[in-house]
C-alpha cells in the first residue's frame, strides 16, 4: 500500500463546464441526484456480482451485496455506500474527473450550440455522478478497488476546478460518496426527505437498500408482474431507472411468454431521440436476464443495431444462469431469443400504428431513422419493418402520411408497380416534370425526403412483390400518352435530337423522344445502374469527387411549343439554340437534382435576356 501525498488534478475542460452548468442553474427537480448516484451504486454492485462469478482473489470478499445510505442533520451530510467494485487511482481520475458519460457530453455540446436555458435542459440529460454538486459544497467519494492491488483512497473535489486525491486507511471496497450539503439543500439530510425520495424506484434497485440501518426496498422484478398489477406510475419511474432516461416512455411494451421461449419482457420506446442532440449512436439499452438475476446488461448482437433506442429487460427462465457472455452470443437460443423479442417489438409498433395513428406519426417523426436503418441493413426482417414506414404521396396532402400496404391497396388497376420520386421537398417534386405522366394515368407517386431514402428503397427493392421504382428511372414504361397536340414531325424530331445530342456533347447519354412528358418541354433521366441524385451527393460529401459529371437520358416533348420553336432555330439562329439547349438540359438537370454547378447557368441565362430584348 503506498502512502503517497495528495495529489491535485485539474477536471477535463469540459467537467468544468458542465459543474458550471449543474450548480448554477436553478434546477427544480434537483432530487435526481439521489436516483444518479444510487444507480451507479447499483451498477458498481452488479459488475461486482459478475465478477465473483469468474474472479477468486477479490479484496473484501464476505462484504454483502448492499448499498447503505447513512443521513447526518447535524453535519448536513448524506453518505451513499456500496460495496460493488470501487475504483482504482486511474479510475478515479478517469471515472470522476472526465467526461465518461455520452449523455453528459451530449449535454455540454446542446449548451455550448445553443444556450438554452439551462434549467430546462438539464432535466432531459443525465448528467450522473456531477449532479451531486446541484446539491453539495464539497463531496469526497472513498473507494477500495475489488482488486487485491487497489488503494485505499479519497477523492475530494468542491466541483469548481479540480479535485485531490489521498490516502484513506481503512476503507473497505466499493464506494462511499459523502456530500456535504449546501445551505439551501440541507433538507436532503433529513432521513423522511430521503426516504420518499428512495421510494419511487428503489425496488427495481436488485440489491438491498438500507436507511440509517434500516432495510427499505423490497427487490422487486416488474416485468415478472401481470400487467394488471403494475400501475402507469410504476412503468415511468422503472423506465427511467432501467434507462437511465430523463423523458418519459413514449411506448411501453410489456409481455410475457411461454412458448416457443419463456420470455418475460418489458421494453420501452423513448419520448426523446437523444440522437437527433448531435451525438454518436446511442449504445443497446435492452438488459438480458435470467430469472431476475442480470446477465448482461448490454448483450451484443441480442437486438439488431437498429432496435438501439428499445429500453428495458428481456428475462428468460431458458437461458444457463453462469455461462461467459462470450460464448452466450454465439448460442442458438440466444439467437432465438433475439429474434422472437425482434419479432415481438415489430408487431407491437405494427400495432400501436393501427390503433393511434396520430401517435405514431409522431413517433415516427423523430423515430424513422432507426425503422429506416432496419430496412436497410436488417435483411431478414425488411418487409416487416417496411410496414411500420410511412410517406406523403402524390394522393396525401401535406403531413399526411401513407403506408406501403395502405399504397398497395388503393394501387390502380393493371399498376404493377410501386412509384417513388425523391426529392427536397413537396413544392419541387410537385413542380417537376416527373409527376404528371404518372398523376395522369391515376398512378401514386410516393415522396422521399431524406438522403437516407435512396438506400432504403435500394435495399427494400420489392414490397408485397411489387417493385419499387423511381420516377426518374429511364426504363419505365408508361405507354404512349393519350393527348392529342400538334406534334413536331418524325424526321424533324430525330432531326433535333441528333443536333442536341452533338450540341450537348458530354453532357447527355442519349437525346430521345419523350413518351412520359406533358406539360414540360424536356426532362433528364437516369440510365439503370446510374447513381442516383442522392447518391453524388453523399459521394461528394466524402469527397470522393473523381466519379465524373452526371451523363443522362434527355428526353424532350415534341408537343411542346419550346421544344417546336428550338426545331426552327437550330437553323434561323443556331447561337441562340445553342444556349437553349443547355439551358432546357439544365432545367432539367436540376429538377432532377442533379445540377451540380451552376455557374455557367447563371451566364447563360443573361445571354439568353440579352438576345431576347434584341
Ligand atoms: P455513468 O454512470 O452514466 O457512466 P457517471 O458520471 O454517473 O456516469 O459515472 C462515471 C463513472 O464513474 C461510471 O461509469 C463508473 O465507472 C464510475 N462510478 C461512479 N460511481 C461509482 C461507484 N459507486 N462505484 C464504482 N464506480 C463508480
């Protein structure tokens, strides 16, 4: 054992931050704090449990498995012990004196972007072990690592700038986290204060509780309950305990099982993607156990990565209570637990879609990226998420939303095929020449929004057996259109688009007749095999730029008074054509979305005015 001398550290920039943040904002719910540091407390214990599973030397061994909360009115402190797995010096340093928690980060970056008023955010955050200085001057934590090795050490720290680290004879393992108590929160060293505070969650706590002695949790596992025994309260507070979330569930899932597993699951969806704050991917938040007992609080590969916002506990009587984690995950009835509970939570959204339709829009408002990232990567299960996506169409109005099932049912007679366009907003895909081919013929056309969408009509590929095709595709066959319209003859036609594909040189693939256009003079269409709009675009961002400018089918209307007039001036004045060809390619181009400079647009369009006023 070393007996070194206090040692002083700096806290990481942006602890310093956040202590800035957490102690001076007026914060109404400071009580949470309570919750934060019983949960690491509970977690410390956990990993301990865990560890006498598969270590033999471990310091302390007979201590029980319990966390010990001690009030002190006089000295205005509270004590919060553990005897779970304590920390090292370098944990210490590491654990207490950065940043560890994404949550917290999540919560500097969203204070630092907009200065939001800080006591209102602070709530959706959890900002763990650093909300004890919302409530404390001075909190000295004295921990012993399980590790025969460890020290026995005292972190102190006023939550200012920095902290010390001593030595701290005697201290058993675990964690003992002593606050000291500021004038205006003195009420937390009041044993009734604690109390009530502790009896919100501290059941779902799996160890024992003791107050000044006295043992106050009965340990309880709610989803082992029948649903009818366990209020609406009770779900909130275990999601917010099991999830260590600051929102309220937005759905809550609760099943029980007997076969082809035994399954007891209770699993939640968040109000708030804390995804969209800006930061990374939020990690698997479903926890596996076997009659009560943890056995992997984030099991990999349990879940597919897109089901990563699910909260909550899968408990299962079949899986062997003291196998290694590592070969679990590579068990067949994992597997199959896995997908049974996969399966579940689709039918359950499937569901809840069906019976509150204004629910789930807006669920699905801040949740389509997740059933998005399904579609595209989960292979086995595409067709059924594919059910729980939703799209304005041609036939929606604005906001309103259709389902791929709902689409398929009012598809037209003879329609084999399933439309899409996707494009920027309503306003340009409405305003583009793609449309009215497919509106006239009483075709649906469903509208994509997001980037993402590409990938995930590529990956979907067919739903219910219907191919999924875009509007901008070149091979799709409408037939001729129906209305009638003085038309540019045949050899005059070819005549053109001979001329425009020389004039346009590199720019187009192929100049034809267009069969889909209407009221458009020309449009650009995608050869099959072509990256589509979005797809540059990604590649652009990667700066992958070598792949070369887009070369399209350009089709043009021989019934259209431009496209007629060009036929005339590509010999009465060759100049002027010559600059509305590129300018019809352009227009096209970039109703499209594939114009991708537009410089020479803007010279050519001040040539064109120059001619024009003569
Ligand atoms: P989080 O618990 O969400 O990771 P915290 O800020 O609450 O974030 O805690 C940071 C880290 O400090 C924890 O991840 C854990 O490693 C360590 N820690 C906190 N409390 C304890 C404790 N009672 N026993 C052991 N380690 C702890």
């Amino acid at each position: 054992m070393s007996h070194e001398k206090p040692t002083q550290h700096q806290f990481q920039a942006e602890v310093g931050q956040l202590l800035d943040i957490v102690t001076h904002s007026l914060y109404t719910d400071r009580e949470i704090f309570v919750r934060e540091l019983v949960s690491n407390a509970s977690d410390a214990l956990e990993k301990m449990r865990l560890l006498q599973l598969t270590e033999k030397e471990i310091f302390d061994d007979q201590l029980p498995l319990e966390i010990n909360i001690t009030t002190d009115e006089t000295a205005k402190t509270l004590t919060i012990a553990d005897y779970g797995i304590g920390m090292m010096r370098d944990e210490l340093v590491e654990n207490l004196g950065t940043i560890a928690h994404s949550g917290s980060k999540a919560f500097v970056q969203s204070m630092k972007q907009g200065g939001k008023e800080g006591g209102n955010v602070i709530g959706q955050f959890g900002v763990g072990f650093y909300s004890a200085f919302m409530v404390a001057s001075e909190v000295k934590v004295f921990t012993h690592s399980w590790r025969n090795d460890g020290e026995h050490l005292v972190w102190t720290s006023d939550g200012t700038t920095g902290y010390s680290i001593e030595d701290a004879p005697g201290q058993r393992r675990g964690s003992r986290i002593v606050l000291h108590l500021k004038d205006d929160a003195a009420e937390f060293a009041k044993a009734s204060t604690i109390k009530h505070v502790l009896a919100k969650y501290s059941n779902f706590v799996g160890f024992a509780i003791n107050l000044n002695g006295e043992r106050i949790n009965t340990v309880e596992a709610l989803w082992l309950k029948n649903k009818s025994e366990v209020t609406e309260e009770q779900y909130k507070e275990f999601y917010k305990f099991a999830g260590h979330a600051f929102d309220d569930p937005r759905y809550t899932f609760h099943f029980n099982a007997d076969a082809p597993l035994n399954i007891n699951a209770l699993l939640f969806a968040p109000t708030q993607n804390m995804e969209q704050f800006g930061m990374g991917q939020m990690e698997a938040g479903v926890s596996l156990y076997c009659r009560r007992v943890l056995i992997d609080p984030k099991p990999k590969k349990f879940l597919p990565e897109w089901m990563r916002f699910i909260r909550g506990v899968v408990d299962s009587e079949d899986l062997p209570l003291n196998i290694a984690r590592e070969s679990m995950q590579d068990s067949a009835l994992f597997r199959k637990l896995g997908q049974v509970v996969q399966g579940r939570i689709i039918k359950f959204l499937d569901r809840e879609a069906a019976d509150d339709a204004k629910k789930y829009a807006e669920f699905y408002k801040d949740f389509s990226r997740f059933l998005k990232e399904g579609v595209a990567t989960d292979f086995e299960n595409k067709e059924s998420i594919a059910k729980l996506l939703r799209f304005e169409s041609s036939l929606t109005k604005e906001d309103e939303l259709v389902s791929l099932p709902e689409y398929v049912a009012r598809m037209k007679e003879g329609q084999k095929t399933i439309y899409y366009q996707i494009g920027p907003s309503r306003q340009a895909i409405e305003s583009g020449p793609y449309l009215e081919a497919f509106k006239s013929r009483g075709f649906e056309v469903l509208y994509l929004f997001e980037t993402i969408d590409d990938y995930v009509v590529s990956a979907l590929a067919k739903f219910d057996d219907k191919e999924l095709r875009s509007v901008a595709a070149s091979d799709v066959d409408l037939g001729e259109t129906t209305d009638e319209g003085e038309s540019l003859g045949k050899e005059e036609t070819d005549k053109l688009c001979a001329w425009l594909k020389e004039s346009l040189a590199n720019r187009v693939s192929e100049v034809r007749l267009g069969k889909r256009l209407v009221s458009k003079p020309a449009m650009a269409l995608q050869s099959e095999g072509d990256m589509s709009p979005q797809m540059r675009q990604m590649m652009r961002a990667m700066k992958k730029d070598d792949f070369g400018a887009a070369q399209v089918i350009f089709e043009i209307n021989p019934k259209h008074t431009i496209v007629k007039k060009l036929s005339a001036a590509t010999d009465s004045n060759p100049d002027l054509a010559g600059l509305i060809a590129g300018q019809l390619l352009d227009s096209a181009l970039l109703s499209a979305g594939l114009l991708e400079d537009t410089h020479d647009m803007v010279g050519r369009v001040e040539q064109i005015m120059e001619k024009a006023l003569g």
